[in-house]
C-alpha cells in the first residue's frame, strides 16, 4: 500500500472542513477515481465542484507532486504516491 495525500486550499478547505487528508492506495490509480475517493471520504462531490467536460474548470489547479495536472494527462494522470493538491480560483484585485 502507498499513501497519498491530498492538500485543500482556501474555499475548498473550508468546505473540505479540514486541511489535508491521507489515503492509502493500492497500485496507481487515476486522478479521477482519486477524487471519487476523497469525495467519499469528505461527503463532498469534487468531481462536480473541480471538473468539467472531463477536464479541470478553468481556474482551478491541481497539482500532483508539485507538477500542474493540466500539463500530464489531466483527470487520467495517473497518481501513484505523494502530494495532491487542491486549489480554487484566485481572487482578488
């Protein structure tokens, strides 16, 4: 087992009620199903608030290992270990 842990920043950590969460995974598995996992796991569909079309909303970032998942294969990169990170749009003026 491998364990991954995913980050959430600004509204999304308030929705998430929390900052991060750690799961344990077996084999690599897609950033989708990551987000189906997690979405369990905090009551909250991410798929629904994070995704689009199949793909990232434009202004939201994901980042796996510190690499932006929009630049890998998007929601099928798949994600064997290490850090996710979940951020929202910026705001601001």
């Amino acid at each position: 087992m491998k364990r991954v842990k995913v980050k959430f920043f600004a509204d999304l950590r308030s929705l998430a009620k929390r900052e991060f969460l750690e799961l344990e995974i077996e084999g690599a598995i897609t950033l989708r199903e990551l987000l189906k996992r997690v979405s369990s796991e905090i009551g909250i569909n991410l798929e629904e608030k994070l995704l689009e079309n199949n793909r990232i909303k434009s202004g939201f970032m994901i980042l796996i290992n510190g690499r932006n998942a929009v630049y890998l294969d998007g929601v099928s990169t798949l994600i064997e270990e290490g850090e996710i990170a979940l951020f929202p749009p910026a705001g601001g003026g």
